[in-house]
C-alpha cells in the first residue's frame, strides 16, 4: 500500500506549480494524434533548416566535438553571436563575459527569472503571454502582472502599463516579434517601455526568438534604444531563424553584471548542451545576407497561404507582422469558446490549433481567437485548408453547440 506522501503525489500540481499541468501544445498534438488530424497548432517546422548546417554538425561530430562544451557556450559560438548582434543591430557584446548559450530560449527564460527574482517580486509582461514566463515566474515565487494587447491590433494602453509597475516591480518582460498574436513592436511602443524601464528602474527581458521573422516593419531590440543596454536581457535562439528546434541552442546576451548571475544559475540546470550542433549554428550566425532575405520571403509565402486559407472558410484573419503564427477570430462562424472549439476540431473537422485562451490570465480577452501555425510545408498547408473548406461547414452546428455559439 502507498504511504499518505506517495497517494499525495498522484493528485494536482501542488506549491509553485499549483495550476500548471499538462501544456496546452501537448494536449492539442495529442488530441491531433488521436483523431489523425493535420497539425497547424503546435509550432515547430516539419521540414529541416538548411544543408549546410546538417553538414556542419556532421562534420564536428566526426571531428570529435562531442564533449562536455564550456558551460557559457564554445567560444567559436559565443564570438558568432557577438558578431551577430553588431552586424545586425550595431550592439556590442563581450562573447567571453556578456554572451551565454544555453538549452534553448526557454532554458534561458527560465535561468533569468531564477537568477533575477527574489519571492515577492513583480514581473510585468504582456498578455498574451508564451505561457513558460508565467510558469518560471512561478518557479522563482514572484508575481506576474499583466497588461492585455487588444485584438484586432494588439495594441497596449500606455496607461495600463504604466499602472501596472508598483514599488515591487523588478523586470518587464516584452516578446517581439510577439507569439501569438503575430504583433512586431513598433518604435513608438519601444520608447514608451524604455522610458517606464528608466524611470522605474527596471530590467527588461527581451524574447526575440523571432527576430528574423518579420514580414511587414522592422524589428527593434529594446537593448539598442537609449539607456537600455545595461538593463537588458537579450534572448533568442537558432532554432527559429535556422529551422532546427531540436537542437536546442538559445543565447542570452547581457552586460557582464547580469549575465554573471544568469551563469550562476544556468550551471546548475543544464550546465551545457549539444556541443557538436554549437559548433554549427557559428556558422548559421555567419550565413550570408541572401539566407536571411530568403528566409523572410519563404515564410511569407507561407504566411499569406494560410491567411488566405482562412479567410475563404469565413473566420476573421488578422494578419501578421511576424512569427510563425496567425490568429482568427472566431466570432464571424457563430462561435465564441476558443477551447472548446480546438478540442473539438481535430475530431470533427481533422484539423488542430491552439486557443489563443491558453495565453491569457484574463481568459475572456482571449477567448475568441484562435492561433494556426504556417510554419509547414505547402502538402501539409493545403491539407489542413482544405479539411477546413470540406468539413468545416457541415460540422459548424455540432462546433456552435459545443463551443458556445448555439445552432
């Protein structure tokens, strides 16, 4: 018979993680799974990144790179990733004290709020929200605060988020360009939230793991405007901009201060990672300008096939400016209960997506949206679109039954 401690283990999430199980992407590709559904929820490419790139693994590999890499990152790596912010957005950074590679962007995520955060403290971030900021501000015992970007915009009240920083507001959190809802930052925007930074003595935790996907715009990093290279904490990832998320290599850049209490925490939750695909992303970070600007356009393409899909089965598009992602609006198809409606997609019309809900605290503003992802081979965008143009109208009465829209 299990002891009392043990049968306690088999009920809900308790402590920190009280409230956090099962993620909404692995209970939709799960969902997907079952019911052999095409996947435009969970957002990863189901193609490979670029050859050269397989060959530089390979090539480290069987050159014997397999080892324990240094804990901040191969040098080859970190110097790459210095170059990378120069050349891009004429930011300079140390590789050997301001740079640090880490398990992906979520382990770095989550080293900063560990490193940065005492109990008590508050996190401000924009909802919605990538839900592992939520989960690693639980883990660090701070308090998240939000401020809603409001369809079909995405747009801030500079009011509320001035509102939102109190005397115990330690970091502002700020993902551009924004997943979900597709929004790039404009420079307007970015001087309101670095004047908040300045005045209230914040530190800024940028997730731009999507830099490089943007469609209309331009992407800023908070870092390059005035008085904020100091205060920043700088993170993106190769996996996005090179395709192969796999493999798990992210970066935190910083100024030497605060990357020496990121180090401090990332040695003891990975210590280091995929020493041979390090190796190979120096070399993505180095590729030439045309990889970059064929990058963009491919995804484009991508995009507004999706877009354009969409829109010809009647849900609202709002398009956009970067990401992997698109969100719709429901409410054009009678329907209003974003999680009722993807869990039943998959079964009803052979198609998943993700509740945009997932992301929010306050679930009603975002309740009816919905995001697909157009990271997918054209095969795989044409399946899922013409499931939806085939099924979609013959299930929509048992979909307004189900997610709150009536018959």
């Amino acid at each position: 018979m299990k002891s009392a401690r043990l049968q306690q283990l088999e009920g809900p999430l308790s402590g920190k993680l009280a409230g956090f199980g099962t993620t909404i992407f692995a209970e939709m590709t799960a969902l997907a799974l079952r019911h052999q559904a095409v996947n435009l929820g969970q957002g990863f490419p189901d193609f490979d990144g670029p050859e050269f790139l397989k060959r530089a693994a390979i090539d480290a590999i069987a050159a014997g790179k397999n080892q324990y890499a240094r804990s901040h990152g191969v040098p080859e790596l970190n110097a790459a990733i210095a170059e990378h912010r120069a050349r891009f957005y004429g930011l300079t950074f140390d590789p050997e004290t301001e740079v640090t590679v880490m398990h992906g962007a979520t382990e770095v995520i989550a080293a900063t709020m560990l490193a940065l955060l005492e109990p008590g403290d508050e996190v401000v971030m924009f909802e919605p929200f990538y839900d592992s900021y939520l989960a690693t501000i639980a883990l660090a015992g701070a308090v998240p605060r939000v401020v809603t970007l409001r369809a079909p915009g995405f747009d801030f009240d500079p009011a509320a988020l001035a509102a939102a920083i109190t005397p115990r507001t330690k970091l502002l959190v700020l993902n551009s360009p924004h997943n979900p809802s597709g929004k790039v930052f404009g420079r307007a925007e970015l001087d309101t939230i670095a004047a908040l930074c300045l005045q209230h003595d914040l530190i800024a935790v940028t997730d731009e793991v999507y830099e490089h996907l943007v469609f209309d715009g331009a992407h800023v990093p908070l870092a390059s405007l005035p008085g904020m290279r100091e205060r920043t904490v700088m993170i993106s990832s190769t996996g996005k901009s090179f395709s192969f998320t796999g493999w798990k290599i992210g970066y935190a850049c910083a100024s030497a201060d605060l990357t020496r209490r990121l180090r401090a925490v990332h040695q003891f939750l990975t210590f280091c990672n995929g020493t041979p695909f390090q190796y190979a992303m120096a070399q993505a970070l180095r590729a030439d300008d045309e990889y970059f600007a064929g990058f963009v356009r491919d995804y484009k393409a991508r995009r507004d096939r999706l877009c354009e899909g969409l829109a010809s089965v009647g849900l609202g598009v709002l398009v956009p400016a970067g990401t992997y992602f698109v969100c719709t609006d429901i409410r054009p198809l009678g329907l209003t209960d974003d999680m009722a409606l993807c869990r039943a997609l998959p079964e009803h019309v052979g198609v998943a997506a993700i509740p945009n809900s997932a992301f929010y605290l306050d679930k009603a503003a975002g309740r009816h949206l919905v995001r697909w992802a157009f990271c997918k081979t054209d095969p795989v965008l044409d399946a899922g679109i013409a499931r939806l143009r085939e099924r979609l109208p013959a299930a929509l009465p048992q979909l307004r039954a189900l997610a709150g829209g009536g018959a």
